[in-house]
C-alpha cells in the first residue's frame, strides 16, 4: 500500500535572490505536494524556513533529499515526518474533573467520602452511570488484527489508530474513550476480556477486529453484556453507507425499492452494508469476493458469506465482479484498488451511483468516470462525498449514553442514517454534496437525538436520576 508522506524540512538559505526558487523547482519535480512556507529567521546573509510537503508515497524522498542538498546556497538542517511529530507521547491522557487543592477536597473524592457512594452503587448499580464516569465512557477494543487497510499489525501497533479515534470521540461528542489494545488473538478470549472490564464502561466500541471472528464476538458480547456493543468497522460504515445513497438517489432521481446494487467485498463492512440497506428497502443486491458472486447454489464455508448467499443475488448470478456489473445503479466497493474500469462504469445503468471506499487507493480512481457517474463517494477526504465513519460513530454513542442504552438495535442504526442524510437539506443537494461534513457542528447532536429516540421508541433505554443535586437527596 502507497502511503503519503508529510514533512518538515527545515533549510538554511543564502539570502539572495533565486535561492528559495530552485527549493520550489525541486519540490515541484519530485511531484511534491507544497504547504505552508514558514520564515524562522533571517539574517544578512542566511534565512531558515521551513517547508512543509506532501509526497504521495516515500520513493521520492531520497531523491528530494539528495537534489536539495546539491544545492549550494542550501543546507539542510533536518527532516521530520509531521504525523510521527504529532504523535510523540501519545494523543490522549487522563485529567481529573474535580479539585484536589486540600484535605477537605481529598476526603470528599478519595477516602473516606468515597465510601459512601460505594455504598449507593452496590444497593442499586444503575446509580455507577450518574456517580462514576461510566456514564460517558466507552472502551475502544481491539486486538490489532484488522488495523485499517494494513492487516494484522497486532496490539501494539494499533494503539495510535485507537488513540485517534478516542480524539474524535472527545472532539465530535464529548465521550471519554479509553483505547484497550487486548494481547488475545481467539475469539473467546477477546469475549472474556471484554466483559470483565465491561462494567466501567456505558458502551463498546469494537474496531479493527478481523473477520469472521468480528461477527461472534459482537454477537455473544450484546447478549452477554447489558452496554451497547458496536462493531464500527461494520455498522458504522453501513450507517454513513446508507445517508450517502438516500440522497445520492435523490440526486440522480431512483428509488431505493428498484435499484440494482452490486458490492465488492463480503468482509466485516460489506455484510453489515448489506444487512442495513435490505432494511431500508434495498431488494436486489449481488455480493462479490475475491472468487466472484456470491451464491446460493454455491454456498460457502464462512457463516457470514453463507448469510449472504441465502438473502442476497434471487437471480442466482454468477461470474467475477466485471461480468456482473452492467445494468447496476449503486456500486460499493469495500476492497481492493483498482478493479474497476471506465469501460465498466459505461456498462452500469444510465448515471449510476459509484460508492469506490477502498482506502486509500479507490477501487476505481473518480478523474476516470466523473462526467459518465452520476455520483462518486469515496473514502478519502481529498474528494467529495467523504464516506467517513467519524459521521456516525461519535452521535450514536452520544445518543445511547444520554439514554443509558441497554444495546445498539437495527431501528437505532437506520436513525442515525437518516438523521445524517436529513442534515443535507434538498436545496443543497448535488453530486458532489450528499453528506456532510464531520466538521459540521450539528452532525453528531443531530445523530444523537435521532438515536436517543430509536431507543426509547425501541425500549432499549433506562430510566435513571436525571443527575440535579436534589434527585440524590435520597441518598443522605
């Protein structure tokens, strides 16, 4: 996989004319991405500045490297990878909500005040979700076997991806999130540690867990625990999925109930896709893997693609991605780069729907098909139509710890999707604007009352104090 390159180079100028111009050229030559360009100082004779470049992958930066320090009037005073800068010593940390100033105010949280509400919570455990930080917290757990595109990287490796998303908890909602990186590779481990640390937690967010283990270990901890448990690498991506087509269709004027829908990829994402688009009226979907369509007179080994076989592809269609594209309104790619051609895009239906979320290389590049596709989503933020699960997974944990949810249901998924689609109104909708922003500031309060109200209207809710000093008067 080809990853972008950020970086800091600092460098030290001749103060004359033309100098700064061959830095440019170079940059330029070696299909460098230029940014900022900063002054740090500058004297008769020299300046420092400071450059900041993307390259699109790291094979250029040994040539750019070598080529400015050929340069006479320049010298190079160091190089700095800006991702790895802004990750020394970790993204998160631990801060107290309370004073501790004196011996009064360590009486009062510590010991022996603390007794007291020990006391409470034993009576009635509900009352940890009002008394401890249980009630917005969650724990982000994974074993590092799926991190992002890259494969199983393990534990260790994937603690600074589970550090990003718990910024974008605290960022977009609110919600403390502690990442829990688990040295467990079985499946029944992974359970047993999860619900032994469940109780500090009003929710589980499972992410970068490999299939077909994923599936299980959902399954059996939302029955076993009683916190929502919420795969992201599934329903999250499902969620935005979902927005993203109820006004992508609206832009190219189908229906949901007629669409003929093809999917690349019968992982993690593409079966809950699968799973939450049937139930918001999707009825002719075709599911490829690597082998081709999946179907039902052709059943596979795997539990999760055998689901797919028996609810998907009626025809009973066969044949590699390619064969069974043509006539299709709604492509998703959640795979591999570069499977798909222009030629193939020209044998779907009159202005199709091209969802391409393969990361960070699409399964089909957008320059290749913008004037045939009547819209393109991918899952990077330098096109439009960013499908990003940062839409959706800060909102929803909103919305269930506001009502202190017992689970993450069907009805309050299906919510969320179409409260983040509704935040694009009509008059804004165009191809390239389906979604909105994850900066937009009502996304996630938008999503969280959907939610909060899928679950009460569901009965997945409960009903605690509210948290107003005078509804613990009880307590004294």
């Amino acid at each position: 996989m080809s990853m972008p390159l950020n970086l800091n180079i600092r460098l030290r100028l001749s103060n004359q004319p033309g100098t700064l111009a061959k830095v440019l050229t170079i940059v330029a030559k070696e299909k460098g991405s230029l940014g900022a360009i900063e002054l740090i100082s500058a004297s008769p004779s020299h300046i420092t500045r400071d450059l900041m470049i993307r390259l699109r992958d790291r094979s250029h930066l040994g040539e750019i490297i070598e080529a400015l320090d050929a340069i006479p009037e320049v010298e190079i005073i160091h190089v700095a990878d800006r991702v790895i800068m802004k990750h020394l010593g970790g993204k998160i940390e631990i801060s107290s909500t309370r004073p501790l100033q004196n011996w009064e105010d360590l009486a009062l949280v510590y010991t022996p005040g603390v007794a007291g509400v020990s006391e409470a919570i034993a009576q009635d455990p509900d009352m940890a979700y009002k008394l401890t930080m249980k009630g917005n917290s969650v724990a982000i757990v994974t074993d590092g076997s799926a991190v992002l595109g890259l494969g199983n990287l393990g534990p260790a490796a994937a603690l600074p991806v589970m550090e990003g998303k718990a910024v974008l908890f605290k960022r977009f909602a609110g919600i403390n999130a502690f990442p829990l990186c688990l040295d467990a590779h079985e499946t029944d481990q992974i359970i047993e540690a999860v619900a032994a640390i469940a109780p500090s937690f009003g929710g589980i967010n499972l992410e970068d867990i490999a299939a077909p283990k994923c599936f299980e270990i959902e399954e059996k901890l939302s029955k076993r625990l009683d916190i929502p448990v919420f795969h992201d690498d599934q329903h999250g991506t499902a969620i935005v999925t979902l927005a993203g087509l109820i006004n992508a269709l609206k832009v190219v004027k189908k229906n949901i109930g007629d669409i003929k829908m093809v999917i690349s990829g019968a992982g993690a994402a593409g079966v809950a896709i699968i799973k939450l688009l049937q139930k918001a009226g999707v009825r002719h979907i075709i599911a490829c893997d690597r082998k081709g369509a999946i179907a039902r007179d052709n059943i596979p080994a795997v539990s999760s693609k055998k689901w797919i076989a028996e609810h998907t592809n009626e025809e009973c269609l066969h044949g590699p991605l390619k064969e069974v594209l043509p006539g299709a309104d709604f492509f998703v790619g959640v795979s591999a780069p570069g499977l798909l051609s222009r030629a193939d895009i020209l044998q779907m239906a009159e202005r199709p729907v091209v969802f391409a979320l393969a990361n960070p290389d699409p399964e089909i590049e957008p320059e290749e098909i913008f004037d045939i596709a009547g819209v393109i989503a991918t899952g990077r933020s330098d096109y439009p139509n960013q499908i990003n699960n940062a839409l959706a997974f800060p909102g929803l944990f909103r919305g269930a710890l506001n009502c202190h949810a017992r689970t993450v249901n069907d009805e309050m998924c299906l919510a969320a999707a179409y409260a983040l689609a509704g935040i694009v109104k009509d008059d804004q909708l165009a191809a390239d604007n389906i979604i909105p922003s994850i900066f937009n500031d009502v996304v996630a309060s938008t999503v969280a009352k959907a939610v909060e109200k899928a679950a009460e209207r569901t009965g997945v809710h409960r009903s605690i104090l509210g948290g107003k000093e005078e509804e613990f008067d009880s307590l004294v």
